[in-house]
C-alpha cells in the first residue's frame, strides 16, 4: 500500500547510465509504447528500454544540421504499429522503424519547437509546438493534413480521444477541437498560468495540470469544471493509470497521487529523491510507474510497481 513517504522505499530500481552518453543529459520526454517499451529523449536523440526490467534495447540518434542548442527531443509518441515520433527542439518531427530503428521521414512545417506529440484512433498524427499552431499529420505517409490555430502563445501538451482533440497552452487556455477534421469546438478557461500536460482519464474525463499550481478535472461529455486538485508546486507532468488513478509530478520533484481524482481522494505524496527535480511520469496497464528526473547533472528513471 502506497502511502507518505520517500520514492526510495518504493522503487523497483533505476535506469541509471550504463554506457556513456546514455541520458548523461536531461530527459525531456517520457513515453510507453507497444512491446512493454519504454521511449526516452534527450539531447542526442530517442533511448528505448525493456520495461520493467530496464534493460537499455537501442539508442536513435538524431542527425542535427544547426546550432547545437537546438538539439534535442522534447516529445515522443508510438503508434501501435511500432512507428516512432519525436519532436525537436529545431521544429522537426522525425519518423523511426519500430523494427529496424531507421529514421526514414522528417515531418517539417513548424517554425520553433515541438512540445508534444500525440497519435489519434485514425493513426493521424498532431503536433503542438512552440509557434503557437497544432499540426495535422497522415500517419499513413506524413502528409501534412492542417493547421490548427487559435492559441496565442506556445502550444504546450495534448491529449486525444477518439473524437475530440485537447490542446494546453502557455497562454492559459485549453482548446477542444474535433480530432477527425480539426474544427474547433470549445475555450476551456479556469488556469491562471501556463497548461503544461494534459491527460485522459479511462471514462473520458480531462485532466490539466498547470503553473499555478493545480489540477483542474474537466468532463469529457461537455467540458465543464468538475474539480480542482491543489498542488505544493507547478505541475510538470501527469499519467492517469488504468483504473483511474492520477499521479501528478511537481517541478520540485515530488510526486502526487490521486486515488480517485473526480472526487478529490488524495492517496499520497512521496518526496523526490536527493537531487532530483521536474518529473516526467508514464504510467503501463501492467500498473508500473515510469519517472524520469533531472538528478545530479544527468537524468535518472526509475521503475515502480503500483499494483
């Protein structure tokens, strides 16, 4: 039983650099895919793990042709074909065999970084970047299918379900547009600062995490305000479980968790441990939670087994 308390007595173990230059450098992204993998980027491209084991299966390396400080993978997502998405901090998206670890296509079209990357029950790709846009992408061939604009800062996090489309902005606002076209259909508001990650609870409930602080839990059905959680610190990262359960990460490092999010049922937070700050969180239907933090000058995830 999950309880107050420290990561460390948790933990099922570390995915610590084993090789040079494996996340000698900060993760940005965090993402599960088919397979029992798990996807991490950084500075120099895509590492792909066996979870839960971490056992280190492959590194894609990113070919950057411009200043390297615009090097960098900041979102990744997979289809369930296998395909491999990651954005850059120079504005590209490229393309990877699953299977072979091949980069074959670079999707280009943003004019600054991508944020975050998310794959809709069609197979179509989007892309919220920096330039304030969502991109729509075939997932078929990379076509580039529309633009979807309204946002007037940068684009930070979506999430999709089958028929709508979010989107969670550092101008405060979340947007709801139709996944199938791109039309837009409702302005979310409530956020006084920067939405930084948006999830999907399994009965289609929104979660947006915030700047200010909070974790505001939107309905699925109509949008409206169902709750806000409080947190101790601007909220870096979400991953909802399979039965529900919300687990928050906070820019100090700590890590919040909701049993039951829509009623305001905290189950507990556990500090970060020493050294370690802005988590990213994915959570597998096998109930194992994925942390990545900045620690030490490098970055660490580790592995925890919730149920």
């Amino acid at each position: 039983q999950l309880r107050e308390g420290r990561w460390e007595e948790y933990a099922a173990g570390w995915m610590e650099p084993r090789e040079p230059n494996v996340h000698a450098d900060e993760v940005w992204s965090l993402a599960l895919g088919p397979n029992d993998r798990l996807y991490s980027g950084d500075f120099g491209g895509v590492k792909i793990w066996s979870s839960p084991s971490g056992t280190l299966l492959r590194i894609l390396s990113v070919v950057y042709n411009g200043p390297e400080d615009n090097a960098g993978v900041i979102a990744i997502a997979v289809a369930n074909g296998g395909t491999i998405y990651s954005g850059d901090l120079d504005g590209k998206i490229q393309m990877w065999s699953g299977e072979s670890g091949v980069n074959f296509q670079t999707l280009i079209g943003h004019t600054s970084l991508v944020y975050a990357l998310t794959i809709g029950a069609t197979g179509n790709v989007f892309s919220g970047s920096h330039d304030k846009t969502i991109r729509m992408w075939c997932g078929r061939n990379g076509a580039h299918l529309r633009t979807l604009v309204g946002h007037t800062k940068a684009v930070r996090a979506l999430a999709v379900s089958p028929e709508k489309l979010y989107s969670g902005s550092a101008d405060m606002s979340i947007r709801v547009w139709s996944a199938t076209d791109g039309v837009h259909l409702q302005t979310l508001t409530g956020h006084t600062q920067s939405v930084n990650c948006l999830a999907l609870g399994p009965d289609g409930s929104l979660f947006s995490g915030s700047s200010d602080r909070t974790v505001r839990v939107w309905s699925g059905i109509d949008g409206s305000h169902l709750r806000t959680l409080p947190c101790d610190a601007g909220v870096a990262s979400l991953a909802v479980g399979p039965d529900g359960m919300l687990f928050v990460g906070l820019v100090g490092g700590a890590l919040r968790i909701w049993r039951k999010p829509a009623e305001g049922t905290q189950l507990c937070t556990l500090s970060a441990p020493h050294g370690c700050t802005d988590p990213h969180v994915a959570v597998s239907a096998a109930g194992t939670l994925y942390t990545a933090w900045r620690r030490f000058g490098y970055s660490a995830v580790s592995a925890m087994q919730i149920w």
